[in-house]
C-alpha cells in the first residue's frame, strides 16, 4: 500500500509544470546595468539600477527579518579601470536593500589582486570572493613553472577572500583566505619551491606546468597572465566545503573551508585533515597523470555548485559545460565518491569518479562564454544561455516548461537563479518535513520512510495530530498535495 502510493504520485508529482518563483539576472554589455526580479508569468517584482556593468550573476541573501522585502542584493560588477584584464573581470562587490539603496561596496582592484566572475555569499552573511593573484618571474619560476604564454612575462594565481561586510563602518574585514600557490606540484627537481614529486602521486595539488599561462591576444588583444580561469564558486555549508570551476583546466576542484587561514596554506588541518589542499577534482584527470582522454568530460565548464538538500539530486554537483561537442552546450550532474563525512575515494593510481555523469541534458543551446545551470526544489532545473541572453527551465523529462528571451542583441546574462515564492518565508508548511518550502513527493517520501523506521520520528509528520505516526499520517499528506 505505501510504495503503491509512492509510485503514483512519483508520476503526478514529477509531470507538473513551471516550478513557482521568481527569477534574478542582470544583462551585462555596456557601462549601466538592471538587476531584475521577474515573475514566471513575466511581470516584473523589483529591479536595482547599477553604475557598472556584472562580473558573474547577482544574489539575495536574506535580510534579519522574514519576506523578500528584506532582503538584500550581493551584486560583483566591474570597475572602470581593473588591474588585469581577461574575459569575465569584475573588481568589485556592492549590497543593495530591497529599495535599491546602496549599503556598502568593496573594491578589490590593485597591484597584487583583482576579483574577477563570481562570489558565493555564506549562511554568516560573509561572501567569499575569486581573485586573480599576480606573480612575476622570480616567483613563478622559483616554484618551477618552466615558461609563461604572454609577453607581460606574468602568472595570475587564483585566490579566495572571505569578505565580512561592516555596514556601520563601511569597512570588510578579510577573515579566511586560500592561495592555490600554496598547493602546486611539480617534477622538474627539489630545486624548487614548490612540491617535488611525481604528478600522478599528488591529486591533491595542481601541476604547476599543466597548461597555458596566460595569453598575449586576450580580450581586446591584451595580454595577461590568466592560468586557471576560475569562473564559479558555490559554498556547502554541511560539509564546509567550497567547490571552484576552472575553465582553461576543464576541471572542477573541491577544498576545505573548515580551515583556519594558516591551515589554507599548508597541507594538514581542518575537517577533513588536508588543509587547503584539493579533497576532490573531476573532469580532465589527465591534469593530475591518471586516466586518458576518454575521461576528460568537460570542456569549458561554468556554473558548478551543489545541488541544496531536500531537492531531486540531493548532495550531486550540477554544472553548465559550454563544449559538450562541437558547438553545443551541456549539463551535467556528478554523483561525487563522498562519503558520510565529507571525505573522498579515490583509488590508487585512477582519477577520481565518477566514470561518468549521473544526467546529461543536451538540446539545442550553446554558449561560448559563461552559462548556468542550478536544480530547483520540484526537480525542474533552470539553465541560462548566456551569449544569447536566454533563459529556460526544463522539467525531469527535458521538457521546457517556461523561458524567457531577453529583448536585445548587445546583452549577455551570464546566469539566472530562481527564489521560490516562499523562499524567504521562513513559515513552517504542514507537512513539509524536509524544510524546503515545498509539499510535494520527498515529503511523502520522507513520512514513509518514518513508518518504516528507516528515518528518524520527526513530530511534523503526524498530521492528523493522533500522537501516532502511520498510514493515516501519509493519506493526509497526500491528500494535501492533491488539493
């Protein structure tokens, strides 16, 4: 009786339409730009007014009182004049509220650091930022890079800073940092500063050689000294980990945020006991001397970040990967090898699985640049075809069930994101036991799984408040989804 509900309404459930919310996005091109909040039925909720052009996509971070009118807007965008300059440069983060006020900006644009694409904002309110970090010959060399690709004779690292908004001083406070310098491997001899060894012992540190160097005809002809080309950073919060897209290496890169700073830079210490070295990677392992070419899966890859619990795909990865073959795009989602805790499994001498995605989805879309990609609560998933300035959910099946074409030629959006109706709520639903605002089949799911003692009892399930948690309790859920 109880999986002969569950299957029926696996088919109900999964066969709705447009998931109900509202989507955020700011085309860029040009020097102003608008933020819109923009309803499925294509009404517009709120929009913020920019002095500057985006860096990645907008965000909204909830506020200390409940409602999306307390909200705030996290918004990375570009400065006039950037210290190094490659495609999806940004150099500065500003927070809005809700009436489009400005609260409090941060630059970072100077001779050592410049951000450039995206920031992820933490459950404390902190946002962490991606930065290029520059390094001339007598460091690149000490660490035994053999030669460089652009005239500036220049390598940019990749470096992380957690930003602490003061809003009363108007001050940020750095108070995490990591520096893939700090993790580099190479054979070249003990000579050099960084790890000696051979590649394929060492999964856990980048290849200093692996790679271009930058480039001396990037956009606009400049040269720079662009390595890895980080373009996504999501942050999970159950596990305190933080994973990073790398465009020019075809690779996606978990590490430790558990760390103290000290411990980022080295290679023991926090959760996971590794410091800030890489507890997984995924997607070219030829990178790292395992595998072969039939394990190199992506191909210019945005928008990777973990799919939230409670929805369909719970703990995978999800990402946008621009060259799928020839000139179409992909998404992909990754059951990583984690375990219960957090940790990894690789075995000795293979790459890292999985051998392949858990879905694929293909159509008939394609982006050169940027790109995104991220599950919703229903199981919809709702992809941005940035050069194109178009956006489009799909359903399970693959199924588009909603889209929205921005009306002009001389925009990009480089990523949308979609915030349920109630999603800043904060209001307890009757019968949503997984908390994800939704009433639906994992909840039905979950209540079954009660009954059979497979999970533990949880007081919102007994529905017809008997003090007993049974069949009834899963006859009265499914009779509120119906109605």
């Amino acid at each position: 009786m109880l999986y002969y509900i569950l299957f029926s309404l696996i088919s109900i459930m999964f066969s709705q339409d447009v998931f109900g919310g509202y989507v955020l996005y700011t085309p860029g091109g040009g020097g102003n730009a608008t933020s819109y909040l923009r309803d499925t039925d294509n009404s517009i909720v709120n929009t913020w007014s920019h002095t500057s052009g985006p860096a990645s996509m907008p965000y909204l971070v909830a506020g200390d009182e409940p409602g999306f009118e307390n909200t705030l807007l996290y918004y990375p965008c570009q400065v006039n004049s950037p210290t190094m300059q490659s495609g999806g440069v940004g150099g500065r983060v500003e927070i809005y509220n809700w009436t489009g006020d400005l609260l409090w900006d941060y630059t970072l644009s100077n001779n050592s650091y410049q951000h450039h694409h995206d920031i992820e904002p933490l459950p404390n309110g902190n946002f962490l930022m991606l930065a290029w970090e520059r390094s001339y010959i007598s460091e690149w060399s000490d660490l035994g890079r053999s030669s460089v690709n652009n005239s500036l004779n220049q390598m940019w690292f990749t470096a992380i800073f957690e930003i602490e908004p003061d809003f009363e001083t108007g001050e940020a406070n750095i108070v995490w940092e990591w520096h893939i310098k700090d993790h580099l491997v190479q054979d070249r001899g003990p000579q050099y500063a960084a790890t000696y060894g051979q590649i394929s012992d060492h999964p856990e540190l980048m290849d200093i050689n692996c790679g271009n160097a930058g480039s001396s005809g990037g956009p606009g002809g400049q040269a720079n000294g662009d390595w890895m080309h980080m373009n996504a950073i999501s942050y999970n919060a159950d596990f305190e980990q933080i994973v990073l897209s790398s465009r020019f290496q075809d690779e996606i890169y978990v590490i430790d945020h558990s760390t103290t700073t000290q411990e980022a830079a080295g290679h023991t210490g926090g959760r996971y006991g590794k410091g800030g070295d890489f507890l997984y990677r995924w997607g070219n392992p030829e990178n790292y001397g395992r595998g072969n070419n039939n394990d190199h899966f992506l191909g210019d890859q945005h928008s990777v970040n973990w799919i939230p619990e409670g929805y369909p795909g719970e703990g995978n990865l999800i990402l946008f990967n621009n060259f799928h073959s020839n000139n179409s795009s992909s998404i992909y989602e990754i059951t990583t090898p984690v375990n219960t805790d957090g940790s990894y499994n690789i075995d000795e001498g293979l790459p890292f699985g999985p051998d392949n995605p858990a879905w694929t989805f293909t159509g008939n879309f394609f982006t050169q640049a940027q790109g995104g990609a991220f599950r919703l609560p229903n199981g919809n998933t709702l992809i941005t075809e940035a050069t194109s300035s178009y956006i489009f959910e799909i359903n399970p099946s693959g199924e588009t069930v909603w889209s929205y074409d921005y009306p002009s030629n001389m925009s990009m959006i480089p990523r949308a994101q979609k915030y349920g109706y109630d999603y800043f709520d904060e209001i307890s639903l009757l019968g949503d036991l997984n908390n994800d605002s939704l009433i639906n089949i994992l909840d039905v799911i979950s209540c079954i799984n009660i009954v059979l003692g497979i999970n533990e009892s949880n007081n919102s399930a007994d529905l017809n408040n008997d003090g007993i948690i049974n069949i009834l309790d899963i006859v009265s859920l499914v009779n509120i989804i119906l109605n």
